[in-house]
C-alpha cells in the first residue's frame, strides 16, 4: 500500500519520484469525481482545514477552496489583512491560536521563503504551503506537470521551458525540482535581469532568446511579469519585454513544431502572451486550473490520510 | 494455513446462469436496467454476467459500470491500511434506472452501504439490488441483505473467503482460507 514520504506539503522539494506519480494517481480519481453530476466524495467530513492567506490570491485559494469543499472537509478562511497580524501577532501565535479551535491542517500562503518548513517545526498540524515568497509553490508545479502528462502523454524526456520572471517566480523553482524529478529538460529564458545568477546550479539550461528557447522546447511555460515585487526596474519598458519575450501568434505559427503553452495565471494578455495565444487550442491554461483542483484534492486525500485518527 | 474449496469452475458456472437467469426473469430485455460492478473485486462477476447474458441468453442491451467507492467508505483514516482508490466507470446516468450492485462477497455491509451513498453522484436511481456470489451469513454489520446469492457460507470472523477468476487468477473457483 502506497502513501506519500512526507506528512507535510512544503515544497516539491522534499518529495521523491514516488511520491509525485501516487499524487498523479490519485488526481486521476479525482478528475473522475469532479466530472460527476454530483462532485463530491465524503471522505474528509471528519478533517477541518484553516486556509491561511497572508498574500493576496485568487485562483489558487479559490482552488484549494473547492477541492476541500469537494472532499467534504470543514474549511476556515483567513486573510491576514483582516486579522490580528495588523496588531502585531506572531505567526506561531495566530496558528496556534486557530488550531486551538481543532483544526487538522493548514493551508498557508504567506511572503516569507521557509514560512511553511518554519510552521510545520512549530505546530502540530500538517501543512501545505499554497507559495511562500519567491520561494516554492508546490501544487501549482504538481498541477503544470499533470496537465504536461495529460496533454503529452508523459512528462519524462520533454523538454520544457519557463519564460519570463524567473528571479521573482515561486512557481519556476517548484516547477524545475518536479520537472527535473520526472525526468524532463528544463530550460529557462528571460532577460538576464530576471534570471538569478546561480539558476545554473540546478542543473537547467539558460537561453535569452525566445526564438531559440521555443524551437528547442515541447512546452512553453509563461511567468507572469511580478511587477509587484518588482522594486527597481529591471527592464527597459513593458513594451519592450513584450517585443522580446512575448509569445504572439505570428511567432508560434513560424516555429517548426506546435508546442504547447502553458500559465500559471493570472495573465497579463498582451505582455507575456497575447489573447490569440491564450485562446489558442495550443494553450491548456484553462486545463491547468481544472486539474488544479484535482491536484489539490489528491494532495489533500494523501495527507489527511496520515494524521492520525 | 489452510483452504478449502467451496466452489470449483464447473459449480461457478452452474451458479452464473442462474444469476443470469433469475435477472432475466426480474429485469425482461434490460432496457431500464444497468449492471454496477462494485470495484474491486466485484467488476470480474460484474462483467461476466454481462457477457454471459449477451452472448449465452442474447440480451442486446446491457449498460454496465464499475463503480469504486473508496471515498465513500467508513473507515477513512481507522485503519492501519492506506485506502487506495480504483477507477469509477459510469458512463451513463442513473437517473430513474434499476440498478443491479454486483459484488462477489457479501460480509459486513459496509462496502454496500459505502455503494449506496457512492452511486447518488450519479443521479436518483428508481431502485437498486444486490447480487453477490457469495453470501457470508451471521457476519452483518448493517441490515443489508442480497436480491440474488450465488452460495451462503457460514464462515467464522478469522476466516477469509477468496473468490478466484480465470481471467484473473487463471481458475473460476471460492476457498475458505484459515489462517
């Protein structure tokens, strides 16, 4: 009998090759049941979730929303712009403080790289990190490789290439452990400004020009311009990194082979991709967020059934 | 350990076609009727009788599914096993049909409970039986009893019934292992 490695979901860096394929297996049942008339399996009706948001968020919190709904989980919600962190609570003490109401998990997404690794040392509870700074975003990099699996068939020998904003990008490191993990090339592209310095390290291939990056890859995975972290300016205008690394429908169609486009949302349409891309059948945008949901339910399945009863 | 046979290939197929009889004369051409095996182990019998009431009795209509029902059941998290999920086959919905839930042993209920809530996903059914091969009698757990069994066996809590397929395990046959 399978179960995953860890009790605790802080980034794809802590799980193994096995771990990544029983998530993939389960997301499959999942992806059954949330095609159903009826969406929803009562397994979790016994398990209370705290999903605990630091960082603003849409997508991502809506998702983890629906797939503990859909699990049948009790779900608390928490945004810390209307919380007690404005009166200076640690972060320790406002999850010690929501666990104290019984609660068996948490979902947290919060600015500071480790908060999560740091939280799971601290409380007793198991946690999922939703994206913690610049630093991991696990389910999303889980959900990108399942919709790769789903749409190429498998991830493994694929060679994939993240664009754009790497240096401010939590889905881009989470995304080249998971690649890597199964066995995918990973290159990265960008201006070198939004490239970290040491990104060779990992063991990815770096390029600066598009043209090149998207001749060579299966699947084009466009970052967002984070232009709100972005405290000083790293490229000349918003124009001009559209000219250079943005993905039109004039330069697809001139590539030698149909590659498929992925984004991990939200979209800035007419920067990163234009809307032609976006609404093209190249693109599985709208298939990331659909599996996002299953991703999250497997994710959530396989850990609840670790705690103990 | 040790087994014995309560069933061989010849006595499983006798209990078949009498399945597939006793459904016949229930359920006419099947024109509103739809077979559920239950996953795991229920989908072999499930697609058995479909087959042999094609082939051997000439019904055209047969609807048949398999239906897991892992994260329906009870006992999430109470055991010491990892519940690991199967695929749910339901391509049709059942709304308003008769539904036959095929399993091959009946013990505690639980499994069938866990089918009952399971199957609601996927519409109000008109009414649902239970066919099993084998009925394990004084061992319920819940007040669910079959339509259609193929053998009641009167079997102790320590022992286990194993129901083998050809296609499976290369023999049809039933032991009652004691371990």
């Amino acid at each position: 009998m399978s179960e995953l490695s860890v009790n605790h979901l802080l980034g794809i860096k802590y799980l193994n090759k096995k771990d990544i394929q029983l998530i993939f297996e389960t997301a499959d049942h999942f992806k059954e049941v949330i095609n159903r008339p009826i969406k929803k399996v009562p397994s979790l009706r016994d398990i209370t979730i705290a999903n605990l948001f630091f960082e603003n968020s849409t997508r991502t919190k809506l998702s983890f929303e629906l797939a503990e709904k859909r699990l049948s989980a009790d779900v608390i919600n928490f945004s810390a712009s209307q919380s007690s962190v404005k009166k200076g609570e640690t972060l320790i003490d406002t999850v010690n403080n929501i666990l104290s109401m019984k609660v068996d998990m948490v979902v947290m997404r919060h600015p500071n790289p480790g908060a999560g690794v740091f939280l799971s040392q601290h409380v007793d509870a198991s946690i999922i990190n939703a994206g913690d700074g610049a630093h991991e975003h696990p389910t999303q990099a889980l959900l990108d490789s399942y919709s790769i699996r789903e749409r190429l068939g498998e991830v493994r020998g694929k060679n994939v290439v993240i664009v754009g904003d790497v240096l401010h990008s939590r889905v881009a490191l989470s995304n080249i452990y998971a690649l890597q993990l199964q066995g995918a090339n990973v290159m990265v592209c960008g201006p070198k400004t939004l490239l970290p310095k040491y990104i060779k390290d990992l063991g990815v291939k770096v390029e600066t020009n598009l043209r090149k990056a998207l001749n060579w890859c299966d699947v084009a995975n466009m970052l967002r311009v984070q232009n709100e972290r972005m405290d000083i300016s790293y490229f000349p205008s918003t124009r001009e990194y559209t000219q250079q690394y943005g993905v039109n429908k004039a330069l697809l169609n001139s590539l030698d082979k149909k590659i498929t486009i992925m984004h991990p949302g939200p979209i800035n349409r007419g920067v990163e991709i234009t809307s032609d891309v976006a609404d093209s059948d190249q693109a599985i945008i709208l298939d990331q967020v659909q599996n996002g949901v299953a991703i999250r339910m497997a994710v959530i399945y396989l850990l609840a059934s670790k705690i103990k009863h | 350990m040790s087994q014995k046979v309560l069933l061989n290939a010849k006595e499983v197929n006798i209990i078949l076609h009498r399945l597939a009889c006793q459904l016949i004369e229930n359920h006419n051409d099947f024109s509103n009727t739809v077979l559920i095996g239950l996953q795991p182990r229920g989908k072999y019998l499930a697609n058995r009788l479909a087959t042999m009431l094609k082939e051997d009795y000439k019904i055209k209509n047969i609807q048949l599914g398999h239906l897991d029902i892992t994260f329906f059941r009870d006992d999430f998290r109470r055991g010491e096993k990892i519940l690991e999920a199967n695929t749910t086959e339901i391509n049709f919905i059942v709304e308003n049909k008769n539904i036959v839930f095929i399993d091959d042993v009946l013990y505690t209920g639980r499994s069938i409970r866990a089918a009952l809530t399971a199957i609601q996903s996927f519409g109000r059914p008109n009414e649902i039986e239970l066919l099993t091969l084998i009925d394990r009698r004084f061992s319920r757990h819940l007040p669910i009893q079959p339509n259609y069994r193929g053998r009641q066996v009167d079997a102790i809590n320590e022992e286990k019934v194993k129901v083998n397929w050809a296609e499976n395990e290369g023999e049809d046959s039933v032991y009652l292992i004691n371990n």
